[in-house]
C-alpha cells in the first residue's frame, strides 16, 4: 500500500476547505456540462 509523506498529508489538511470546495464543484459543474452536451448530441 503507498504512503503519501507525512508532509504530503500536511500540506492536504492544510487546504483551505472552501478553495478545495470550489474546485471540486468546479470540475463536478464541468462533467455535467460534458454530460448534458454528450446526451444531445446522442438525442439528437
């Protein structure tokens, strides 16, 4: 099983919550766009 680095682990903790937050919602808007668009060009 691969370890991250203890300083690794740090640095993710440390993240600020919103930022990850924001991202993470980013990405998650993007794949549903990606969806929406694929599923037209498939009905249509």
């Amino acid at each position: 099983m691969f370890c991250l680095p203890s300083y690794l682990n740090n640095l993710i903790f440390v993240l600020p919550i919103p930022y990850v937050t924001n991202i993470v919602s980013t990405h998650f808007g993007n794949f549903l766009n990606f969806l929406h668009l694929l599923a037209a060009i498939i009905l249509h």
